[in-house]
C-alpha cells in the first residue's frame, strides 16, 4: 500500500485576514504575557521616540507629524496586522521619497498620495497579491535600500555641518551643489553638538548596547545647549512649540487635479510600503520561528496610513530596527506594540516642551547612525563579487535611486533581474543524447536496503527545475513542513539547473536553522555551477557537506 504525501487545504479567507491580536489571545494570553509586552513596548518607544521625529524633520515635515504617524498608524499595524511583532511608523526608507512629494506638492499632496496608496495596498491585500513581493530579487533591495542610506546621509550634511541653505533641494545633485555652495557658513559649534551625539551612539552601542543611546545623546546634546546658551538650530527655533495631543481627525482638500497629480507618488509609496513591510515581517519572523500572513499584514498598512494622515501624520510601513528591538526585548505579540504607541502619547501629552530644546544636529547624528545600518554594506559587496549579472542589477538599482528616483530604480532592477533569469534559464538548457528507449536494470545496481530507506534519522528531499528567487518560498514551505527533524537532512540537486542569490541565501539561512536544531544537511549531485553559487553564498563545511550522489551522502554519514 503506497503512502500518499500529505495534502494541504489552502486558507481560507478569515484564516488569511484574521489579525495576529487575535491569534494571540486564541494561544492564550496571560498576566506574564501582558508584562512582557509592557516592557517591551517601552523599549520600542524609547527608540521609536527621536527616530520618528528625526525621520519627520529629514522628510521636510515638522517633527511631531512623526510622533503622530507612530501613535496613530502604529496602532493600527499592531491591532489588525498579520505579523505577531511588527512595528508600525515612519521609516527612514521614505525620507527622500516624502521630501519629494512635499517639495513639489506641499503636505496636503503628500497626505492625499498617502491616503490613495492606502486604499491601493488594501486592493492589493483583498485580491491576495502580498506574496507576488517574492519576486522582487535580492539585489533589487539591497540596490535601492543602499541607495536610499546615501539619499538619507546627505539630508543630513546641512543639519550637521549647521550650514546657512534657504532652500535645500531633494534631488542628489542639486543639494550636493548647494551643500558645496555654503560650506564657509559652517558652523562650528554646530558640528561639535553632531560629533559629541555620535561619539555617545557609537560609545553606548560598544560597551552599553542595551542602554537607548539615541534618547541618551539627545538628551546630553539638548542639555549642554540650554546649560551654556549655544548657537545651534533647535525644533523649537525652526518649528515652534511641539502640540500637546493629537491633532482633530481631518482629511486633505481633494480635487480631480491634484489627484491626477500625485498618482504616480502614491504607487511608489504603495510599492515602497509593500516592500519594506514584509521585509520587516520576514525579519521578524527569522527572529522568532514564527510565520506572518503577508496579505493581512498589507491590508493594516494600507488602512494604517489613511489613519495616520487623517490625524496629521505621514505614510507608515513596518520598521526593521524597531520590529527586532521588540523581538529582541521578550514581546509576546501585538500587545506591545499598541503599548508603544501609548507610551508615545503619553509623551506627547506630558513632556512635549521638552521636544523644543533638541538640537537638529543631534537628530541629525541619530539619522547618520540609521543610514549607516541601512546600508546592508556585506550584502551590497557581497553581490558585487558574487556575479556580474547581480553585480549589474544592484549597481543598475543603487545609481538610479540615487540620481533618478526610486521608482526608476526600482523599476529597471525589476525588469533587469528577469532578463538575466531569462538568460540563465537558456543557458541551462542541456540537450543529451538518445532517445527515450527503454534501458535494462543494471548488473552492478545495489539491492534495495529497507531498513535504510525507512529511515526516520535520514530525510531525503529532491529539488527539480529552476531554483530561483520566485520559487525560494514554495521550497523553503515545502522543506519547514518536516515534522521532527531528521538527523540528516539530504538535498537532492541533479534536477537543479541553476540557482540563483536570493535563493542561495534563503537556503543559507534554513540550513543555520537546522544546525542549531542538531541536524546536518547535505547537498547531492550539485552541479558546478549551482555548487558554486550556494558555497559564494556561505554554504559551506561545516554548515553543509557536498556528495556526488544520494547513496554517497548516506555513506559519509
């Protein structure tokens, strides 16, 4: 009697969109659980803090808008969202893209792109097109999140340097010029407060990581201006007095022309928000073992950001640094995060004055630290010797975000990356010769071995086709379903005719999960290019084992 493989039932509807709040409380969820996510909330709003004002000033909007946009979009990431963990605010990744929109159409343009990018990422979740994000191809990503850390780190030369710019344009070259045009007003005090806020980061991130080191330099900067009376732009100096409370729920002027307008602003925020939040799912989930629902996540971003805008705050996406913050601080679910939001309003109504003593130059040194981390430096040098073809399309996506814009980046990484899977999937066409007759069993083939075939300490699972970046996540599904892990897990490849980074990578990552659960994994049969790139991507002894055939990665073992 032959077993038959398991057969899935695909989700259903509810299934897809339940929020992770209420699977939460469906596990059951205690007074233990409640306390963890208290003091993990804090910590994310410790953090959450300057970075959402620091983020708001560099996108050339007032710093209380990002308070606004973590409290309330924030709250709806984590009340409807499908991710157990993730973070909901401003993010540095739409600093140039926000300072954009606003240079060109003012806020009300910004919130309308917003409000229409909303509604565009909830269409998107109801018609289940989440997971189509897959297909975006690693070097993609990291091109245009690196492009976006050098976009963010010259925004911030004016604010450290304490330069004397009326106008500082949004695109690259343009402020480059200006920057240049104004560098004998530097201000040399100034730059001491921007040095000094760096020193105590990088100080506290070597020796005292645990400690909130963004608050902290803030804090010490904000204190020797008032103390000693220097001359260094504040919030309060160039914003006035931060509001105490959340603004009344309003909506921006709408007409057919402004819509027509900023539409294309609102798919790049829709494809920038799509992205970075599951990214930052993934990242979560990578953390913490569990698996977050794509589509639902979506659908709370989408309705995150019409929220945010309707009481005065910018476009919200899904955080990597605050979601691993609140990963790494012990939070049990979404509880957390609507604590840190209320602790964000708490803030807000108890110690906003305090906002107004913070130097810019501060802020601008916390952005600096952000962009720094953003860059993915491994990763960007990493594709860059891997080979020429990723090579291409990361350079191709980086340059453009830079001194196009990110849609262009985007776009041209997009379509460039299905060229060359295009390409590679010519050149794996083998044509072998003879023809389809049949061959008599062999003389020399080994008698069947039941016992080792049944096996339950030896898995074995074979691969066929193309193993690239649109179908790592079926893969990686298929080889996580193992129910008790096996103490070799052997990976059949023959089939395999080429692989490609972001696949690599992933299964990079699977096989790190399987070590530290006690099992071994082995690559069979690889073919030289496949084994090429899986050892340029850190598959390599010890992690894994390489073999000729199956039965040889047995007998090593």
């Amino acid at each position: 009697m032959s077993s038959q493989p398991p057969v899935f039932a695909p989700p259903t509807f509810v299934e897809l969109f339940t929020p992770k709040l209420v699977t939460v409380f469906r596990e059951g969820y205690g007074w233990r659980d409640l306390r963890a996510d208290a003091i993990a909330g804090l910590t994310v709003a410790v953090v959450a803090l300057p970075l959402s004002m620091a983020i708001a000033i560099a996108s050339g909007v007032s710093p209380e808008r990002g308070l606004y946009t973590a409290i309330a979009g924030g709250f709806i990431v984590s009340l409807i969202g499908g991710s157990r963990f993730q973070i909901g605010g401003p993010a540095g990744a739409f600093i140039g893209l926000v300072a954009s929109v606003v240079e060109r159409h003012g806020y009300d343009g910004l919130a309308l792109a917003t409000i229409v990018a909303g509604l565009i990422l909830i269409v998107v979740a109801l018609l289940r097109l989440g997971t189509y994000i897959k297909y975006i191809p690693l070097p993609v990503t990291v091109g245009f999140t690196a492009g976006i850390a050098v976009i963010i780190a010259a925004s911030q030369v004016r604010e450290v340097l304490g330069l004397d710019i009326a106008h500082e344009p949004s695109a690259l070259v343009p402020k480059v010029e200006a920057i240049a045009a104004a560098l004998s007003t530097i201000s040399w005090q100034t730059l001491g407060i921007a040095a000094l806020s760096l020193a105590i980061i990088l100080v506290l991130r070597r020796y005292r990581p645990r400690w909130p080191g963004f608050l902290i330099a803030i804090a010490v900067a904000g204190a020797i201006c008032f103390a000693f009376h220097l001359d260094v732009a504040t919030v309060a100096s160039r914003f006035g007095a931060v509001p105490r409370s959340l603004p009344a729920p309003s909506l921006p002027p709408f007409s057919l022309e402004k819509l027509q307008a900023v539409l294309p602003d609102a798919f790049t925020i829709a494809l920038l928000c799509a992205i970075e939040s599951l990214l930052s799912a993934v990242v979560a989930d990578g953390m913490s073992g569990r698996r977050h629902r794509s589509n639902a996540e979506l659908g709370a971003q989408g309705i995150a950001s019409i929220t945010s805008v309707i009481f005065g705050g910018i476009c919200v996406t899904g955080t990597v640094a605050r979601t691993a913050t609140n990963v790494r601080s012990g939070a049990r679910g979404p509880i957390s995060g609507i604590f840190h939001c209320g602790y964000l309003l708490l803030f807000l109504a108890v110690a906003a004055p305090l906002v107004g003593y913070i130097p810019l130059a501060a802020l601008g040194a916390v952005l600096i630290i952000v962009s720094w981390n953003m860059a993915e430096k491994e990763e960007f040098w990493s594709l860059v010797r891997t080979s020429r073809g990723d090579a291409a399309v990361l350079l191709a996506t980086f340059l453009l975000t830079i001194f196009v814009d990110l849609t262009t980046g985007i776009a041209v990484g997009v379509v460039m990356g299905a060229l060359m899977f295009l390409h590679r999937m010519a050149e794996s066409v083998d044509v072998q010769a003879g023809g389809l007759e049949d061959v008599a069993d062999s003389v020399d083939q080994a008698k069947y071995d039941a016992e080792q075939a049944s096996s339950r300490d030896v898995m074995v699972y074979r691969i066929t086709g193309a193993f690239f970046f649109g179908a790592t996540a079926q893969v990686l599904m298929t080889l996580e379903r193992i129910g008790r892990p096996a103490k070799l897990l052997i990976l059949d490849f023959s089939d395999v005719p080429l692989i490609d980074t972001t696949a690599a990578r992933s299964l990079h990552a699977f096989a790190k999960k399987l070590d530290r659960a006690g099992t071994k994994v082995s690559i069979a049969a690889a073919k030289q290019n496949v084994r090429h790139e899986l050892t340029a991507s850190g598959l390599k002894p010890p992690l894994v084992t390489y073999a000729a055939s199956v039965a040889a990665a047995r007998a090593a073992h």
